[in-house]
C-alpha cells in the first residue's frame, strides 16, 4: 500500500497521512450551499474532494467520504421567497441539480451526503455542550427567543489553522455585528427567527435555525466521530468556517477534531477569483452542455490543487487536444492484436513508469506529475505498437490506464464517444454554423471520395471548399478512408 502525503494546512508542512484507524480513512469535505446552479469556480473544490477519494481508494484505503449540502442558508430563503415556494422545495431543487453537475464530471458518490434540514438534532445538542462547557452564551432577543454565540476568547487556540491573531481577525460576511456579543469576533450558533423566512425548529432558545459553521462541526460527527483524518474546501473556507469549525468541535467534545487539513486553491478568470459577484461566472451546466463534463474535469486538474488555475482562452483548447491523446491512444490499445515478442528493456521501463506514477499521486496528489509520465508511455507505446505488442507489455500498460482511470478519472471507458464530445467541443470553438449538422459533412465526404476517385478535381476543390467554410478539416488514412473534425 502506497504512503499517502498531503500537505497539512494546520502544521504548514507536507506530511503523511496516518489514519486513526488502520487503513480506514474518515474524509469530509465542505460541500455546496444549494440555492442556484454552481459554476466553474465551485467545480474546482468538488473535483478535488472526489480527486482525493478516487486516490486514496486506488492506493488501497478504505474512505468513508462525506460531502454535506447546506440546505439551511439565507441565500435559499430569499429565492424561495422570491419564487413563492418552501425554502426546503427550493433546495432540493437545486441539490438534483448539482447532483447532475457531479455525475457529468465523472465524480464518484460520496458515502453519505448529509443535509443540515436534517441534522438539527445533532448541532442544537452540540450546541448545548458548548454552553455547558462555558464556550458559548446566550443573549435574550425579543419575545422570548435567545440568540447563541460562541464565545472566541474562551477558545486559547483560536487561530491555530488560519494563524490570524484574534486581535487582528475580520469578520466572515455570514458573521452579524452584535452589541451584546462579549467580545467583536464572537459568531453565531444559532440564531432566532424571523416571521419572514417560513422556515425554522424549536430549540431550547426558541424558534431559529443554526449559524452557518455549527452545521459542519454537526455533521462531520454525526458521520465519523469526534476526530476525522482528512477536512478538504477551498483556501476561502480556511478563515472563518474552518476556525470556527475547530473551535465548536475542540470545544464540544474535548479532543482534536481533525488531522489533516487540505485546502485546493482558486480558479480565476484572468487575475480576479471566480465568484458571482464579479460577473464572470460560468455555470458547470452551460459549459458541460456547450464542452463536456471531460474537457471541464481535465482543465480542473491540469495544474497542481494547491496551484492557483488560471483559466485563458487556450485551456479549452489544450484540455481537447490532451484528452484526444488519451482516448486515441486507449482505443489502439485495446483493439491491436497482441503479436511480436516482447522487448524487457521496454516492460521494464513501463513497469517502473507505473510506480513512478503511483508515487507522483501519493505524492499530495500530484496529477501534472502523473500525467507528465503517463503522456511518456502513451508516446513509447505508439512506437513500440508500430511493430506489434505482445500481450505481457500490453497488460503492463492497461494497469497503467486502469490506475489513472480510478485515481484521477481523466481516463473514460468508452472513448468514441469522448471523442464525438471533442469534435462537438471543436465545433463550438470555431463559431461554425453547420445547420446540415454531420449529415452534410458525411455526405460531402461521400462526395468527394467520389470526385476523387474519378478525377474531377473541380468537384474536388468545390467541396473541399464547402468543408472548410464549416470548420472541418480531413484526414485521408493510408487504407483510403477518411476521417474528419472540427478545426
């Protein structure tokens, strides 16, 4: 079993990841909050949650992977409203909608996918052991209903993930100014609620409904236990919701609440962080309809998680050309009939090059790396194949197709239609309007074999014309056939 290392973001160093229980790894990752279609930049951390389960699987652990959806949220109560529907109709709504977005990405279910609507049970008791163990208050509001804050100062170690000192922290913009807070970086836990959002539980202060950091520290009890090995969101997470989250769960059940802290970074459009309010959002659903949930997946992971990705106008394009490769090459390698003897200097280089690569994911996840090997071997095989493989050095490959398929899914089981999704993608790429559709462009193909054949080289020239005004270039293939794709 291959040693995982991640980088730790609460020591700030690269360390191996030891469970707590054997091989058995509890995985949380922060999961979205289901008020609209996510975008993009929201891809990035859930491609990298499912990045970090499908490696760690590969490498032979057993992960309990929970992923939660904040169902309880303000942004989902104003948009039920404004639709005229329950906050609970709405959310779910949009958790099938991202559910579709994940599986469109090729990501692999979480274990347990928990809600906040139905964990109340679990934050107002967690709740009650902060305020029995001193680390939170209460504060009276009108008829009759509290307000719960924690309270920050009590916590000595507050700070130790995002080392801010609590003397210089700013408030997250969830977080309410308050007067009767005892000290201006108090947060809340639970909140009372207002005759306006149609949505609240009874609690021991009242009607309400829980802050926003209570619900993880909640769920990733309720799910793995007091301490978890691996907490995964984005760097935006790490202050305030991580912090908080460490204070509640430290504090609530007395002993470390996590071990290994990662964080992926940001997706930025041209030098500015992806987000709704800058304007420049793509929704994971316009761009799978438009590219593919392949070609998406591949820009995600074409640099380093830790490495900020900067999308350009090329990423789409090298994303197709790269993906191509693959899938070109995956098709040859099963459908070549295995014959020739085989070379030992050559299997031996693959079969080291299947360690390396093991070594580069369990090296904090390092897919550029891998991929950087996995390119080498697809080049050597489409050496080597030219003469005929034998069925030893063949196996030796797929075990390399088969690993990165499970360990990174950048690798598809069924090719031609990846392949058919790139051209499309081209299509796109090139502005061209095609009303014929590939019906015209196979019946030109006909056409020009035809004219070809017979030496009408002005018929010829004429439709080789006509393709190109659609943006398709051809390929004629030493058997006399001929493939096409969008330029």
């Amino acid at each position: 079993m291959e040693k995982i290392t991640v980088f730790n973001n609460l020591t700030r160093s690269k360390e191996i990841l030891k469970p707590i229980d054997g091989n058995n790894i509890k995985f949380y990752s922060c999961g979205p909050t289901t008020y609209n279609f996510l975008h993009v930049g929201n891809a990035r951390a859930a491609v990298v949650a499912d990045l970090f389960h499908r490696t760690l699987k590969a490498s032979g652990y057993n992960v309990k992977f929970v992923r939660n959806f904040t169902d309880v949220d303000d942004k989902i109560l104003e948009a039920a409203n404004a639709r005229g529907i329950h906050p609970r109709e709405h959310s779910q709504e949009f958790i099938r909608e991202c559910l579709t977005d994940y599986e469109c990405l090729g990501m692999l279910p979480a274990h347990v996918t928990p809600l906040v609507s139905e964990t109340m049970p679990e934050i107002i008791e967690m709740i009650q052991d902060l305020i029995k163990n001193g680390y939170a208050y209460t504060v009276a509001k009108e008829d009759g209903a509290s307000e719960v804050l924690y309270n920050v100062p009590m916590f000595k170690e507050y700070g130790k993930l995002s080392k801010i000192q609590l003397e210089s922290l700013q408030h997250g913009v969830r977080v309410e100014s308050d007067v009767n807070k005892k000290h201006p970086s108090d947060f809340v836990l639970w909140k009372p609620a207002k005759a306006s959002e149609g949505w609240s539980w009874d609690s021991p202060w009242g009607k309400g409904r829980p802050g926003w950091h209570i619900e993880c520290s909640a769920m990733a009890k309720k799910h793995l236990g007091k301490t978890i090995d691996l907490h995964h969101g984005g760097v935006d997470l790490i202050f305030p919701h991580h912090e908080n989250e460490i204070a509640q769960s430290e504090a609530a059940n007395g002993c470390q609440f996590c071990n290994n802290w990662a964080h992926n970074e940001f997706l930025n459009f041209g030098s500015e962080k992806m987000s709704k309010s800058l304007g420049n959002v793509v929704t994971i659903r316009k761009f799978t309809e438009t590219y593919s949930g392949s070609i998406l997946r591949h820009i995600l992971l074409s640099v380093h998680y830790r490495s900020k990705l900067e999308w350009t106008e090329d990423s789409i394009t090298k994303a197709i050309g790269e993906i191509e490769r693959i899938h070109e090459f995956t098709i040859h390698l099963f459908g070549d009939q295995k014959t020739g003897a085989a070379d030992p200097a050559e299997l031996a280089k693959v079969q080291k090059a299947l360690v390396d690569i093991k070594h580069e994911m369990a090296n904090d996840f390092n897919v550029p790396g891998a991929m950087g090997i996995f390119f080498g071997v697809i080049k050597d095989y489409n050496r080597i194949s030219k003469n005929g493989v034998d069925a030893l050095y063949t196996h030796a490959i797929i075990e390399i197709v088969n690993f990165m398929k499970d360990a990174t899914g950048l690798v598809h089981d069924y090719p031609e239609e990846v392949l058919r999704q790139l051209n499309m993608a081209r299509k796109h790429l090139s502005g061209t309007d095609n009303a014929g559709g590939d019906a015209e462009i196979e019946q030109l193909l006909v056409e020009r074999k035809e004219a070809r054949a017979t030496k009408n080289w002005a018929k010829s020239d004429e439709i080789r014309d006509r393709l190109n005004a659609l943006g398709v270039v051809v390929k004629d293939n030493p058997d006399g056939t001929a493939t096409w794709s969008y330029k």
